[in-house]
C-alpha cells in the first residue's frame, strides 16, 4: 500500500575541552645600559584545541617593555566554543648597573692662621643611577677639619639595587709659616738575602710623625724614622717613600732599593771519553759580576785552573774524577760538579795459531773487551775477507791456499785492536818402498823384507812418523811396523806377480801413500840360448851361448847345469860338477843382470851335435879371489880377435906338463883362467869367449892382456 510516515529529533554534540595552553619558563634579564627597563622582551605562548584552532591573549604582550622588578605575564587561550584556559610566568629585569660617581680634583689648602688645620673643608661630590636615586657617604665628610698634611677622601656611592661604586680624591693642607725638611731614604743595591735600613733625618718644627710605603701603598706598623728589611729578595725589590708630618708641615722622600743578581752558573756536564782524547769542562756563570773561577779535582784546588773552562789533554785513568768549579760574583758563589769517566780501549784476546790437514776444518776465534758496540774485519794475508765479520772464523775442507796469516780487527767505540794467527796446512809424509825395487825377480820360494823409506812433513819441526804399514795389492794388510826400519819380511812366496804399496802416517794422522812395487816370483833362473849349438873348427868343438839373469836381490853366481849328454860327450869347459851333473858357473852378477855364458862340448869319434838338456840356478859366488899360481912364463906364438869376437892365444905345449893361462887390465893384478890345460906336444889355442871362463867378453875391457904360465 505504500503508506509513510516521517518524524525527527536533534543530536548536539558540545565541546567541553579547554585548550591545552603552554607558557615559556620565568624570565632573567638585565635592563638596558642606562635604563631602568628592558626594552623588545619576546616569549612564545603556544595553544592547540581539540576542535579548531585557539587564540592567545598575553598581559603584557611579547615584545613590550619591562621594568626593572618582577612582572607577571598572564595568558589566556580561547577555542571556538568558549572554552578557555590560563597560564603566567614571571619576567624579572635585574640592575646590575653601578652608580655614576663623580669625585672632585685634588684639593690643596692652606692651613688655618695659627693653626696647623684647615676647618670646614667643602666639597661635593656628585652620584646619578640608571634607575632611581642615590645615596653617596665621604670619609672624611664635607664640612670637616683637615690636619695639615695630605688626607685621603673615599667616597661610596649606593643605588637602591644594592650596586656600589667608589672615587677617592686628596686634600692638602700646607702649613701656614711652619717648616719642615728631610734627608734619606738613599738609594740602596744589595745581594739578596742581605738587611737594607733605610732611614730619614726630619728637621723643622716638630713632633715629627712617619709613615712609610712601598710602591705608593701604606707599610702598616712602619712608622718609624728607620725601615728595616731583612733577608731581602725579589720582592722586595721597589720604591721605597717616608712622609714626614711635622707640626704644620709634611714631606715624602724616596728611595729605590735595588737587588744585584745571586750568582748562577749552568755546567759543567758530565763527559765520558775515550782514553788519550780531550776532555773540556766550562761553566757559564749568571747574575752580577765580576766573576772569578776556581776548579776542583775530588774536592782539592787544580793550581792555575781559573778560568770558566778546564781542558784536560790525553785523559787517562789518572784522570776519572769529579770536577767542580766555584764561580764566585757579586753576590756569593755557586759549585757545580761534573764526573769524567772513561770509555774502556777496545782490546782483543790473542787468536791461536793451528796446524791443520788437507781437507780438514779450522775455527779462530777472538773476544772483544773495553767498549762497544763492536765490529770485526778479518784478512788473509792482508786481504779482507768477504762476509767475514763475527768474532769467529771458520774455514772448512782446508787445503794449501788456506796456508797464511789471519788477521781479525776489532773496532769498538774508542779504537781498534787486531790480533793475528798462523795457519799451517801439514803436508802428508812421504813414503817409498826402498826392497825390493820395482820390476825385481825371485825365484821360488822367495823371501825377503819389503822395506819402506818414510819421511814426515820437513817444514814442520817436531814432526813424527807414528807408523809405516805394507799392503799386498793394496788391500791386503800385510803388517804395521811403529819404527824405523820400516819393513816386513816376506816368506815362501810362490810364483807369481805381487804388488807392494805402503802408507805412512804421521802424527797428526795424515798418512801419505808409496808408488807401488810390482815384483815377478818365477819357478826358474831365465836361460835363454843366444847362440845355437855348432861346431867350431878353431878348436874342433861344439859350442852355444845362453844368457841367464840374476833374478834375486842380491849378488850371485849362476850355475848352469849340462844333463842329456850321451857317454861319448863330455862338457869341455865344466867349471865343476854337482852330484855328477857337470855345470858352469859364472862370476858373480848383480841383482838384475845377465851374463852371457859359453858352453863347449867335446865328442868323441863321433860327428852327432850334442843336444843337452841346461837348468840354471843361483849359487853364492866363491868367497876370496881364486889361486894365485906361480910359474914360468910361456912364449904365445900368436894372439888374435876371431870373428866372433873372441880371443885367440895360441902356444907351444909340451906333453902332460901343466898350463894356465892368466888375465889382467893393468899388468899387477893377474886373474888364473880355469881349469888347467894339459900339452899335448903341439900348438894349443886357448879362445877366450868370456865367461864362465873369463870374467867376461874381451870386447868389454878396453885393455886386456894375456900370458901363459907352465907349473911343475
């Protein structure tokens, strides 16, 4: 159906809230120069509302002018809706402002007549403030009786905010026909410490009354004709006034006391030097002169050392000392002291001279006294030697370049000191194996001593050989032997080649090591047939030529022995025969050397050629020189060098009678060929082929001569 219907009713929402109102804290300030106010006085008030803004009222508003006092600023806010809210702080102006005062000039009078015053003495002095009125008080006041002489007027001036301020000023009276002189103070100068007097001498018309100062100031209880000061000092140091009041009249005389200046003196300072240097003392003396100087050495008087320095030449140990020296001025006398030590010389402890082997290692070493720091330099044989620079020197795998002089030098803080050593590089001792020789041959079984030669060191006294040892291919210990002979014997050696060596060392140890000896032990004398067996027909026998070596040590003969002969052969020259075996045998050969020997063969109706068999061997030559045989001279028919380089003597023999022929080089010694020859009653030929029938081949004697001889 559509039907409405209407109806209304109000809502008033009311603002009960008052703005939030804030005001500055209280306010002190100063008025104005000059002024009882203070003038363009800003604060800030703030408000906010709820509901809108709000407006500020202030009594008095920002920026007014305030007096001097206490004021309260009140604050009202109001919104927009009546409500309103309140808040006062206090702006207080303080005067801090003295009072003008105004003192009158000095005044000078005359005393009254007959009078030693003058009366009703006026004055104004005058006082404004800033703020308010002024009271002002003189001391003496205006309207009062001034005494002759100079009377001090302090005037105080009071404002009503308790600000002062003060002026003085001075009234003279002079005296009226009275008089009044005085002699003194004088000008003084002393040292301090000293009494000063100062005193005046009033004359005139008395009683004298007096008041002293110093520097314009009062000196209180000072009022005599004398000022005593006792032991003065700076402070003391100023003007001195007296003002004398006589009956009618005053005066003021002056003085200055002055101060001389105490001596001072700066130095001397203390030294430390090094020995045989110069040492210089010296003071500077301060205050008033003139100066006099007096050294010191330990508390006693250096005759002649007056002056402000003290120099001390070539300063030993004699001279480590306290100094003093007494400067003495115008005012007394300072000691000052000063100690003089020394620095130690720089010294160096000796180094140790070493003998050294090859290859081995040295250290030298030296230490350093006196004072340092310390630095060292070392030289070989004056050169310096790089990086060397500790205390010590070491030299490693030392060999003969390292043989010389070593110097160290060490430098301290006053000199340098250097000590020297010697190094001596051994040399290793020699040694030479002196038996057998190198290249020798023995026979079978051989035995002999290895003997060694061995030497130490000749450039080094003293030197010692400790021991000689003998090696077998120089690994085989063979034996050690601790003292000359050196050697070890050898026995039964078989056949074969054996090398000897030897070591010799000495008594540092350094063994030095022979050349080595190779020596041949053979089972055989080497025979060797230098000639083959053939027929002479000279003298209608077989013949050959060996050559056989003495292989030993020693001198022997050599026996070759003939076995293989068949009956009808014989051994024509035989010098023997052993065990049957018949045998040559040489004269004696050297060790080493071989002889040639030739072998004569007779056979016997038959023309086969012999073919023995020949085995040599040493044999100990026959002791003595053989017979001497005596007989009678033969004729030789003839004598003659064959082409074998032989020698033919050829003589007349009778049947079965004896022969010999005989050998010399100098017609005195006369040697008997062996054996005998027996005539035949024909010509003989004797063929001297040299041994084993002769000593040797005639070619090797440059003379050689022959005879024949018959015995009974």
């Amino acid at each position: 159906h559509g039907n409405t219907n209407t109806c209304t009713f109000t809502v008033t929402i009311n603002d009960a809230q008052p703005p939030v109102l804030t005001c500055p804290t209280n306010m002190n300030l100063v008025a104005d120069a000059g002024q009882c106010s203070r003038s363009n006085v800003t604060f800030s008030v703030t408000a906010n509302d709820n509901c809108g803004s709000a407006t500020v009222i202030s009594v008095p508003p920002s920026g007014s002018t305030f007096p001097v006092g206490v004021t309260t600023v009140t604050n009202i806010a109001f919104d927009t809706h009546g409500n309103t809210n309140t808040c006062t702080f206090t702006v207080t102006i303080n005067d801090t402002q003295p009072p003008v005062l105004t003192c009158p000039t000095n005044m000078n009078l005359v005393a009254d007549a007959g009078q030693c015053s003058r009366s009703n003495v006026t004055f104004s002095v005058t006082a404004n403030d800033n703020c308010g009125s002024v009271s002002v008080i003189s001391v003496p006041p205006s309207g009062s009786t001034f005494p002759v002489g100079v009377t001090m007027v302090t005037n105080i001036a009071f404002d009503n905010h308790g600000n002062t301020n003060t002026c003085t000023f001075t009234v003279t009276i002079l005296s009226n026909g009275a008089t009044l002189a005085a002699t003194g103070p004088t000008n003084q100068s002393v040292c301090p410490g000293s009494t000063v007097v100062l005193s005046t001498v009033a004359s005139g018309n008395g009683p004298f009354a007096y008041q002293w100062y110093k520097g314009g100031g009062p000196l209180l209880g000072e009022t005599a004709s004398t000022l005593t000061l006792t032991n003065v000092g700076s402070d003391d140091a100023a003007t001195y006034s007296v003002i004398i009041v006589g009956q009618c009249a005053s005066v003021t005389n002056s003085a200055v006391l002055a101060l001389y200046a105490s001596a001072s003196a700066t130095g001397p300072n203390n030294q430390t030097n090094c020995p045989g240097t110069t040492a210089v003392f010296s003071t500077s003396a301060a205050g008033t002169g003139p100066f006099s100087f007096q050294w010191l050495k330990n508390g006693t008087n250096i005759s002649g050392a007056t002056s402000s320095s003290l120099t001390l030449s070539s300063v030993s140990s004699n001279d480590v000392a306290i100094y003093a020296v007494i400067a003495t001025g115008h005012c007394g006398s300072i000691t000052n002291s000063a100690t003089l030590t020394l620095y130690a010389n720089t010294a160096a402890t000796p180094l140790t001279s070493a003998l050294r082997n090859p290859g081995g290692s040295v250290t030298f070493s030296t230490t350093a006294s006196g004072t340092g720091p310390f630095t060292y330099s070392w030289t070989f044989n004056g050169n310096v030697i790089s990086g060397a620079t500790s205390s010590t020197l070491t030299l490693n795998n030392l060999s003969s370049t390292n043989a010389g002089t070593y110097t160290v030098q060490v430098t301290g803080h006053c000199n340098s000191a250097s000590q020297s050593a010697t190094l001596s590089i051994n040399a290793p001792p020699t040694v030479t194996i002196l038996n057998p020789t190198n290249g020798s041959v023995f026979l079978t079984p051989a035995s002999f001593d290895v003997i060694a030669d061995a030497r130490a060191n000749p450039n080094r006294p003293n030197s010692l050989i400790t021991n000689v040892s003998f090696f077998l291919f120089t690994t085989n210990f063979l034996g050690q032997t601790n003292m000359a002979p050196y050697f070890v014997p050898l026995t039964n050696l078989a056949p074969g080649t054996y090398t000897f060596s030897a070591t010799a060392t000495d008594d540092l140890g350094l063994t030095g090591v022979s050349s080595n000896v190779t020596v041949t032990v053979i089972s055989n004398v080497p025979l060797t047939v230098i000639t083959a067996m053939h027929f002479d027909p000279q003298n209608g026998l077989f013949e050959e030529t060996v050559r056989v070596g003495n292989p030993s040590a020693v001198t022997n003969s050599i026996q070759v022995l003939v076995t293989g002969l068949t009956t009808n052969m014989t051994l024509f020259n035989a010098t023997g025969t052993n065990n049957g075996v018949p045998y040559v045998q040489s004269f004696p050969v050297a060790p080493g050397a071989t002889v040639d020997l030739v072998l004569q063969y007779y056979v016997h109706n038959s023309s086969a050629t012999p073919n023995p068999t020949l085995t040599a061997r040493l044999v100990t030559p026959p002791s003595g020189g053989g017979v001497t045989f005596v007989g009678t001279p033969q004729h030789i028919n003839r004598g003659k060098f064959l082409a074998n380089k032989s020698f033919l003597v050829e003589f007349a023999s009778v049947t079965n009678k004896t022969y010999y022929v005989q050998i010399s080089t100098d017609f005195v010694n006369w040697f008997t060929v062996q054996p005998s020859i027996t005539g035949n009653g024909t010509f003989i030929q004797f063929v001297d082929s040299g041994q084993p029938g002769t000593p040797g081949p005639p070619m090797q004697s440059a003379d050689r001569f022959y005879r024949v001889i018959s015995v009974p």
